[in-house]
C-alpha cells in the first residue's frame, strides 16, 4: 500500500518541470455507467488545457497529439519516478546533445556558441555572472540542515532505500533545487569535503560525519539530475556544464568582515576567477564517486573530453600564464571556427592522446640511451634523451601546478611519472656533478640510478592503453595500502632488530667484534619475513641461548605467517571493493582525466623539448610585453610549430566531433537507395546480418514516427495512472488516422470512489487527489480470508460495534431534538461516511458531513447528491478555516449541489472579505454558508467572544451575507471542543458539553436584531458527544442543568452535536470516560458503558522475534509508528493494547481492561517495528512465539488508519475471523 508523498506542496509552485504542450481545439467529454468502477471517457486533446504534467518541452519539440490527464489524476509519490515519455525524452534529448550545432544557432568566429552570443573576450571585458550567487549563505544553510536531519550513521546503501529516499533524501532535493541557482551543488560538495574532514578530527563523530558526507554528495547527485531532467537538448547541455565547471568562490556574497584578505596576483590574469574552483574539482577532490558516475556528470565530462564543450578553467598556479582571452562555457561548432585553432590543443582528448605519443618517444628515446651508454662522456642518444626528457619533466612539473598536488595524484600514473621525474632529475644532477668536477665514478653511478627507471616507464604505456582496466584501477589502490602497512610493519619489527642488536653486544660468549652488525642482523630478518632463510632462526643461539631463539620464532610467526595473512587479506578486501563497484571507479578516473585534461599553462601547447625553449623566451617576455602582444606572440609560436597537428585535429573535428542528423529517406515509398558506397560498405554486405545495422541507418518515414509517438503517448498514459484497458471500450488498438477519437477507461463517479473528473469545471484541473484501488478487486483478493492468513501489518475494523457505535448517537440525537453533523476524517470512507447518518430520512434527519479536507468532500459529493434526490436535506462544513487556494474547488463543487449544500468555517475578518471578493470575481450563481468558530478554550483556532474583534467580525458577516446579491449566507456558530479528550471522567466530559452550549450562547447574543432567521449552534467533539448519551436518563445536577441550557437555545435556535471517531473510538476515547462502567459513581445513563469492546479499529501485527530472557518478556512485531501512529495515551505508558482475539495472546488478562494492569502492551515503538511488553506478574505472562498474530487497540484511530489504503472488515456478529468486505480509504488533501 502507498503512503502518501513526504511533500504535501508536491507541487504548488508550479515546478516547469509540468510543462505544457499546446493541443487541438477539443473538449474534455467524458461518459459514466452507473455500479461500475470502470467506464469510458473520450479523451482528446485541447488547446487551452494542460496535457501530460511530468513533460517538460524542449525548445525544439513540435507539438504532438496524445491522451491527456488531468492533475488530479495524478499520484504525487510518482513524480520523481522516469516514466516511458521521460525515458524517450531523455533519449531524444541525449540524441540531440550529441548532434551537430543548426546553423542557425549563432556560433562566434571562434566556434563557441554559448547560447547568448558570447564569443570570447578580452579577460577585462568579461562579466562573471557567478559572482551573483551567494555561495557563502549555501554552504551555511546546507550545513544546517545537514546536521539537522542527520543524527545516527547510515551506510550509503542505507540511504538509497526507497524509505530513506522518501522521509530525507527527497525533502532535501525539494528544498534546496533552485532553477535558477547553479552553485547549489557546489556548495553541497563544499560541505561534503568538510565533514569528511570533520570525520578525520573528531573520531567520536567519525560515521555520521561520514554519512553526513554521503548525504551531500547524493544529494547534490540528485539536484544534478533533476536539472538534467528539467532542460533538455543543447540549453541543457550548457547548463549542466555551467553547474560543474563554472567557478565558485565560497565566501561569494559573505559579509566583509567573514571575507579573509586577498591579493589577486597580476602576473596570473585570471581576475575574478582567482582563487575560485569549480564544482567538479571539488568531486574529484573530495572522491565523490556516486556524483560523478550519474549520467548527468558523464554527460558533461564526456562532452568535455571530446571537445564538444569548450571553457577557460581555473588553475592553481600557471607558469606562463595567457589569459588574455576568456572564454565562457561554451558548445564548440568546428565548422565555424578558424582552422589552426590553437586551444584544440588543450581538448582533453586530443592532449590525452599527444601526451601517449610523447610518453612512446621518450621510452624509445629511454632504450636507445641506455643501448648506447657510455660511462665516461655524453653520446649524441644520451643528449637527445636529456634534451627531451627535460622537456617531459617540465610538463609533468606543469601538471602538478596546474591544479595542485591532489588532483594530480588521483591520476592512474601519476606516481609513476612523479617517480621518474624524481630518478631524472637524481640522474641529470649526478651526471652534471660528475662531469663538472671530473669525477668518472659520479658519472658512471648516475646511469646506473637512470637504469633504476625501467620498471617505472615499461608498465607506465600499460597504463595510458589500458586507462580503464580494473587490474590497473585496483593496482594504484592496493601499492598505496601495501606502502603503508609495509612501513608500518618496519617501524613495528624494528623493535625486534635493536633488541637483537642489543642482546649479541651483552653476551659474553661473544665478543663485541664478532657479534653480528645490524645490516647482517637485517638481513636475516628479510630472509625470514619473506620465508627465504632460516639462517637467522640457526644463528638466534648467538644472541641469547633463550631469548634469542624465542625472539627469532615470534618474530618469524609475526612477520611471515600473521603479516602475510593480513596483507593479503587487506588487499583482497580492498580489490573486491573496487571490483564490486567497478564502474564508477572507472568513470571518477574519467573525470579525472578530463579535468586535468583542460589545460590552461600555454606551456602545454608546445611539445617536449619546445616547451623548454618556450619557457627560456616567453618567461621573460611575459614581464616586459603588455597582454595583448604577448598573446599574439605567444599563439604565433604555437600555430607554427603545431602547424600540421592543429590541420589534422580541424580535419578531424570538422568530419567526426558531432554526430551528423540522422537523415530522412527522401526516395519515397520502397527499399531505399543507399547513398554510401565503397568499399567498407560493400564489405559490410557480404555479413548474414547486414540488415541488423542496415535499419537504423535512416530515420523512419514520417508516417512511421507518428503512429510511434501515438502509441507511446497512450501507453504512457496509461502506465502513469494505473489504468487497465478492459472490454470493448478499454481495448487499445494502433490508430494511423490522426483524426480518429480514441478512448480510454476511467474512473466512474460513483459515491465515495469519484474524481468528479466530468462534472467539476476546469477550477478543479488542481486537484491533487490520489486513483483509488479497486473496491471490487480488493474484495476479490481479501474477502472471505481469516485474520490468520493475512498479511501484516494490516488495520481491521468491525462492523458490529461500529454499527452500535453509530446507531447510539443518532438515537441519542433524536431523543434530544437536536440535529447531528457527521465528522468523515477520521475514516475517510464512503461506507462508514453512510453508517453514520444512516439510511432513513425521516428516522434520522439530515444528512450532513463535516470534512477536514477538500479532497474529502469531493468525495462526498456523490452521496450529498443522492441524498438530496431521494428528497433528504444534506450538506457539508469544510471544519476549518479554509485556505484561499481552495475556495475555487469549493465553488465548482458547490455548483453540482443544489443551492446552500456548502458551508465553511470564518474566524477572521480579513478571509471573510477575501471570500466575499472571490465569489463575486466568480461567474458561479452559488450560496456558500458561514459558521463563525467560536474558541471555547482549546485555542486552536476560532475567536473568542471576549475578543475586541468578535463584535465587528459577527457585524460584518451578518451585513454582508445579507444584501442583496451576495453569494453566502450567515448559519450559525461552530464551536470544536478538542481539549475535552484531556478529560478523565464524565463530569468532565458533561462540563465540556455545556460549557460550549453557553459559550455559543453567549456568541449569538452578539447578532444584530435584525438578522431574523434562526441560527444553527453546533457544538461537540467524540467525548462531549458521547457524554451527551448520558444526559437522556438521570437527575444530577449536571444533567438539570444541561437540559436547562439546550431547551432555553432550542426556543431561539437550532442546536446539532458533530463528531467524528466515536464509530472507531479507541483508547484515547475509552480514557475519557464519557461513559464508565455502571459501578461508577458517576454513571447515569442507560447506554452501553464505554470500553474497550465497543473499539471498532484493530491492527492487526505480526510477531517477528521474542525476548524472553529479558527482565520483562518482550516480542518484536511488524508495525511501527508510521502504521500505529505515535500518539500517547494517558491511562497507561504505551502506544497501544494487545487485544484477546485470535487467541495467541493472553485472553484472560487485558491490560487496563477492568481496571487490570496485567497485560501485553506495545511498550515502545520505532518507525517500522514495535515491541510488545508485558505487564503484571511474569508468571501470568502467556509467553508469544515467532509467527503468532495478534491484534492491537491503538490509541488514535484517526493517525493509525492514515498509513493504509484501505480497511479489512470483519464482523463479530458473524464470528468475527474473515474478512467480509473492503473498505477503500481516500487519500489526498
């Protein structure tokens, strides 16, 4: 069963993710057939009507025809999930984001098209829009709520699940996803990184920091992909990108005195963007792998790495910086731009695949050096190779200063290349030093530590081929962690070594010169560690005839058995992690390697060695020359000496950087004319599945395509809202004729299951109701079930007490002479809704409803309406002040009633006149009753008579309502007795019930003389109504005084009780006592005592594990608060009372039953599970087993039905034990 959405304003914003898409000009008709839950209605599109909410248009989509529902057809809890319009969506927009630029979208001589006509601009000249959003009151705001919501660790599986999604996740999204605020996710990844560093300092926080971590991260993976969503095709492409590459600074919009100073360097030139990072940084940073693995990252990333999307990046520090031009996040278009463009050069694939040649030509420069070494002086390979290798290390050097230390190093190879950039410069040094002061030796030794670098170069090639395989993934991890615990080993064994040492220098059999060195004494201990020698075991007598040997044996179970065991166990465990979540390992390094791929130092664009000329020329230049000539200089020297590189890459991206548009095929009808020839394309035919890929090569002809999106626009349909096509009108059958009417099932406007989808006027489009299940297939499943099969939990009622429960308070009403107002909110049900003004108009009366929601009413409709046809006056009281947005459906449902069937509740002057203006804005001829609420002390809502207000208000309603031409008219006084559920006894209850009679009294002294109608009172809650039961017998003083009070209203006015759980009741009500027992002192009336037999809701639980052992035996059961509800009671400490039935708990002692306190209780309670305790003396206990079922009171009828969808009935009556019938519970607001 669903649950309602964690965000009731689910979408009262007007989210543009409910686009509209415009229709053809026809009506909304729709036929029903009466008894039936299924009927036809005919459904076309409109133009003037919103058609499929969750669509969103892209700028390009043409409007199509397809079956339209309204919104109140719609289930909020499936707003978040992809539908088959959002997939195909999806897929033409990712379809469209790789397809080349139109050539109408204006692209700059440069190439770059930024969708305002951007092209790049002098760095002085550029505006920096993400100056404009306040990241510094983000990150804070974000780190509250954070820590807000977040107080026990959770795994990252934990906070997947669709419940966590729900009550956390979800609520997160909604409110921190801003259309137009880009730095969202920044700054959300800003928080990530500082609870992981909170993780590191504070250990007693250590797992919710991290969860804290997790939480951000998925947070903002979420945010990311609901911008992904919400704008598609190339508008959306930018504005991903824009999200993970535009910089952020996170004291942007901080107060001046939070800014810490800061000095923009001029020699860098990057203006405003020092300083700042961007949000993909910050991920890689901070490894948040989940984020950059969604395809809304790898979208970017993998434009990014193409080249597609183009941008001037923020760098930590640049050698010889050129930041002349800025370039904004822009899509690039070949096409456009000039031929040698040098800032290819800096595309991360184009640099990855430069840098594989570079690395190739050093280590063939590498081998042949060393094949031609010559000790003693320089050969002309060995220059070449110094030459050329310095360029290299420059460039790696570069590399690390481009974006700091820690984004370089999450690179695969970057501890190689660090590494033999650290044995290259050992070399250079030694063999200069040897050559400088002449000594041979010094030169000879530095090709000995250069040789050190062949396992460094050979596996390096490995890694830039095969970048993505997880062999090499899980290397890099497992050398860092086999490092570490290598080293921590040495410092723990060397322990072992000094007292070794230590031991031979005190022996006396041995001498000082003979004892063993602490290199030798080393050496034994390596032999042992990886089980080579055992020399040191037969040589340990020389230390110590008995400590030596003890030390060497633990020493060998240390070292080689149990340190072995453990680092192989570490590095399994560490591959099997990596191995489990293979891809996004792969795509956080594909991040990486596009990151740090864009490069902004314009040393990159020159090739080893050129780069070191470059950097022995510009470097100076760079101080001299002004900007602008040292740009011109500085993208001269790079055209010429990348000259038939930069025509290769134009060539190139001008054929392969876009995927071309699919093209239709324009020979008309029959096998189409190929267009390509050659070669490849006749090779490619003499395959037996030629035809496989021969048909996705031309688009279908446009017929084609229209009967697909009429298919998949209905089936959608359907899917979304749960509709089964059945029978003749249902069936569902392809359409070529565009012009042909299709139809489709939907809902019957039957009383109690109705959408009013025909009958409300188009104000009601809004509704947020929810599709009710099928009462029918319900019924099907569950009757004739025991309680024993069923599944749990589940809630049960009984018709036999709730029928009493109902019969007694409108037999009681009647006896009375007073009138009596059902309230519905507590079971939401249409059946109950009819056991409570019962079935006969002149034995009962009126039939009239007090609903707390609208949604409430709209079901009620139906049933007011057949009331009023066979001849019985019905109505409905919204029994709250209502909200402004509602009073249109209020309207519109008021207009399918007849005149006055509607009333509302008024407590303020100011919505009163808001009303007035609304319903004389309407066209609608309606009458809309007023109660004005009276607070008689619960102070919930309602004025009090004593207000200074209360005289104007009453003056106000009665002048108004009546001129002439109004469209409301005054009714009366609603008074709501809420705290008399605090009440213990009956007097209280009986307090409470005359205590309103005299305040409404007192209300209705305050209406003018010359309003000559009578006014209706309406008084009552469930405990006062029920004490009402006790005023028909007895001669208290209590009772002669109530009868006094109601005869002397009755003269002058209409008195009516409402209530609402008192069919249900539950504990609550039954600690009331607004009817005890017979042996009371208190009791006076001849009605039924109430207790807890006359409870008409049960749950119905599942006993899942047993504590016995503990010092009071408890059991694990399978319903929570968010089905039993948390409600306290007063009369005992739990949150519900395990009942007798079924047998399996104690039928002879019921807690509180009879005044026992012996008894299972549900003695706490969690979200999704609660615990069973017992009361009373340990060996009356009837002790449960796993698998029993049992029933439970609950202490809130209203909050425990509210998680469920619908109601088992049983009937004790008629034993009580089977299902007899399903009642479905409505759900919305």
């Amino acid at each position: 069963m669903s649950g309602p959405t964690s965000n009731p304003d689910w979408n009262k914003s007007g989210s543009p993710a409910y686009g509209t898409f415009p229709q053809s000009p026809t009506n909304l008709h729709a036929t029903f057939s009466n008894g039936s839950n299924d009927s036809t209605a005919i459904l076309s599109c409109n133009g003037d009507e919103e058609l499929s909410p969750t669509r969103r248009p892209s700028p390009q989509r043409q409007p199509s025809r397809h079956i339209e529902f309204r919104k109140y057809l719609k289930r909020p809890y499936q707003e978040t999930q992809r539908t088959l319009s959002d997939a195909l969506r999806s897929a033409k927009s990712r379809q469209e984001q790789e397809t080349l630029l139109p050539e109408e979208d204006y692209a700059g001589s440069d190439g770059c098209f930024n969708g305002q006509g951007q092209p790049a601009v002098a760095r002085a000249a550029g505006t920096n829009t993400e100056n404009s959003y306040q990241t510094y009151f983000n990150i804070h705001r974000i780190r509250r709520l954070i820590l807000a919501v977040i107080e026990d660790p959770y795994t990252v599986d934990q906070l997947r699940e669709p419940r966590m999604n729900v009550l956390i996740v979800k609520p997160l999204v909604d409110r921190l996803y801003d259309e137009d605020d880009i730095s969202i996710v920044y700054c959300l990844l800003v928080n990530r990184m500082q609870f992981l560093r909170d993780q590191q300092f504070q250990q007693h926080h250590q797992t919710v920091d991290l969860t804290r971590a997790n939480l951000c991260e998925l947070v903002a993976m979420k945010i990311l992909r609901r911008h992904d969503e919400e704008s598609t095709g190339k508008a959306g492409l930018l504005l991903l990108a824009q999200i993970l590459v535009a910089p952020f600074q996170p004291f942007q919009g901080a107060p001046e005195e939070r800014c810490p100073p800061r000095h923009a360097s001029e020699y860098q030139g990057q203006g405003d963007n020092e300083g700042k990072l961007t949000a993909l940084e910050v991920a890689i940073v901070s490894e948040s792998k989940v984020l950059l693995s969604g395809s809304a990252s790898q979208k970017v990333i993998d434009a990014i790495y193409r080249g597609r999307i183009v941008y001037t990046p923020t760098t930590f520090m640049d050698i010889i910086p050129d930041h002349y031009k800025y370039k904004p996040i822009s899509l690039y278009d070949p096409r456009k731009a000039p031929v040698l463009n040098q800032y290819r050069l800096m595309v991360p694939r184009t640099r990855n695949m430069i840098e594989v040649v570079q690395f190739l030509i050093l280590l063939a420069l590498f081998c042949w050096c060393m094949s031609a070494r010559k000790d003693h002086y320089l050969t002309w390979p060995e220059l070449i190779f110094m030459v050329y290798g310095g360029g290299w290390v420059l460039d790696e050097l570069t590399s690390c200063l481009e974006h700091g230390w820690e984004v370089h190093t999450q690179e695969l190879w970057a501890f190689l290349d660090v590494t033999f950039s650290g044995i290259y410069i050992i070399y250079v040094w030694m063999r200069f030093h040897g050559w400088l002061t002449g000594q041979d030796e010094t030169g000879r030794q530095a090709l000995d530590v250069l040789t050190v670098a062949s396992p460094i170069l050979f596996p390096r090639i490995a890694f830039n081929l095969m970048p993505e395989n997880m062999l090499f993934i899980a290397l890099r991890a497992m050398v860092k962690e086999f490092t570490a615990l290598s080293l921590i080993a040495v410092w723990c064994f060397g322990g072992f070594l000094l007292a070794l040492k230590w031991l031979s220098i005190s022996n006396p059999a041995v001498g000082y010169e003979e004892s063993p060195n602490s290199i030798t004494i080393s050496k034994w201990m390596l032999w042992i560690w990886f089980g080579l020698d055992g020399t040191g075991i037969d040589e340990a007598p020389r230390f110590h005839e008995i400590l030596g040997p003890t030390l060497m044996v633990i020493y060998a179970f240390l070292g080689n058995t149990l340190f072995l065991t453990v680092l192989v166990s570490i590095l399994s465990n560490t591959f099997s992690k990596i191995a489990a979540d293979a891809t996004a390992e792969i795509q956080f390094r594909r991040a990486v390697l596009t990151f740090e791929g864009v490069k902004s130092d314009s040393l990159f664009a020159y090739r080893p060695p050129f780069n070191l000329l470059a950097f022995v020329i510009l470097l100076p230049l760079k101080f001299i020359l002004s900007p602008r000539w040292f740009h011109k200089i500085n993208i001269t020297a790079i055209r010429a000496l990348n000259f038939p590189i930069l025509l290769f890459i134009t060539y190139y991206e001008r054929r392969s950087l876009w995927k071309p548009v699919r093209q239709l095929n324009v020979n008309g009808p029959g096998p189409s004319k190929r267009t390509t020839f050659g070669f490849w394309h006749s090779w490619k035919q003499l395959s037996p599945h030629a035809d496989l890929q021969a048909v996705f090569e031309e688009e279908p002809p446009p017929d084609v395509v229209m009967r697909i999106e009429e298919e998949d626009d209905l089936e959608d349909a359907i899917l979304e809202n749960s509709f089964a096509p059945t029978g003749a009108a249902g069936t569902r059958s392809p359409n070529p004729n565009p012009n042909e009417t299709r139809l489709l099932p939907s809902r019957t406007c039957t009383p109690g299951n109705c959408f009013i989808a025909s009958t409300i006027t188009d104000t009601m489009s809004s509704l947020q109701n929810y599709p009710l299940p099928s009462q029918s297939s319900l019924a099907k499943q569950f009757v004739g079930k025991r309680l024993e099969d069923l599944a749990t939990p589940a809630v049960v009622l009984d018709r036999a007490p709730i029928r009493r429960n109902c019969d007694s308070m409108l037999q009681v009403c009647k006896q009375l002479g007073v009138g009596f107002r059902a309230h519905v909110k507590s079971h939401k049900t249409l059946e109950l809704s009819k056991l409570q003004v019962g079935d006969e108009a002149g034995k009962y009366g009126a039939a009239n409803f007090i609903v707390s929601t609208i949604m409430e009413a709209e079901h009620l409709a139906p049933l007011v309406k057949e009331e009023q046809g066979k001849g019985r006056e019905s109505s409905i009281l919204y029994g709250v002040p209502v909200p402004q947005s509602g009073i249109p459906r209020l309207i519109s449902l008021a207009e399918e009633l007849q005149p006055r069937s509607i009333s509302i509740i008024i407590d303020n002057q100011d919505a009163f006149l808001k009303l007035v203006e609304k319903l004389s804005a309407s066209a609608s001829q309606i009458e809309l009753g007023i109660f004005i609420k009276i607070d008689t002390g619960y102070q919930r809502a309602g004025v009090k008579t004593t207000s200074p207000t209360f005289p104007s208000l009453v003056e106000t309603i009665v002048s108004r309502t009546q001129e002439s031409g109004s469209k409301c008219f005054f009714q009366g006084f609603y008074s709501h007795f809420g705290h008399s559920y605090a009440g213990s006894s009956e007097s209280d209850a009986a307090n409470g019930l005359i205590e309103e009679l005299v305040g409404l009294e007192a209300a209705a002294q305050a209406v003018p003389a010359n309003f000559n109608r009578k006014l209706v009172l309406s008084v009552g809650a469930t405990p006062t109504a029920t004490a009402a039961q006790n005023m028909l017998s007895g001669s208290s003083p209590r009772v002669r005084e109530f009868q006094t009070v109601l005869l002397r209203l009755q003269k002058k006015h209409a008195v009516e009780l409402h209530a609402g759980v008192y069919p249900l009741l539950d504990c609550q009500q039954v600690a009331t006592h607004a009817r005890p027992p017979t042996s009371s002192s208190e009791a006076t009336s001849a009605f039924q005592p109430l207790s807890k037999s006359n409870i008409g809701i049960r749950m119905l639980l599942e006993v899942t594990s047993v504590y016995n052992e503990r010092s009071k035996p408890e059991a694990l059961v399978s319903a929570g608060s968010l089905a039993m509800g948390r409600e306290p009671c007063k009369s005992y400490p739990g949150w519900g009372i395990v009942t007798p039935d079924l047998g399996n708990a104690s039928t002879k002692h019921v807690y509180d039953e009879q005044q026992s306190e012996t008894g299972w209780i549900v003695g706490r309670i969690s979200q999704e599970h609660g615990i069973l305790t017992w009361e009373g003396d340990r060996a009356e206990c009837n002790n449960l087993t796993i698998g029993d079922k049992v029933m439970v009171w609950p202490n809130h009828a209203c909050v425990a039905g509210a998680g469920f969808g619908w109601y088992l009935v049983v009937d004790s009556d008629e034993g009580g034990e089977t299902v007899v019938d399903v009642w479905v519970r409505w759900r919305g607001w």
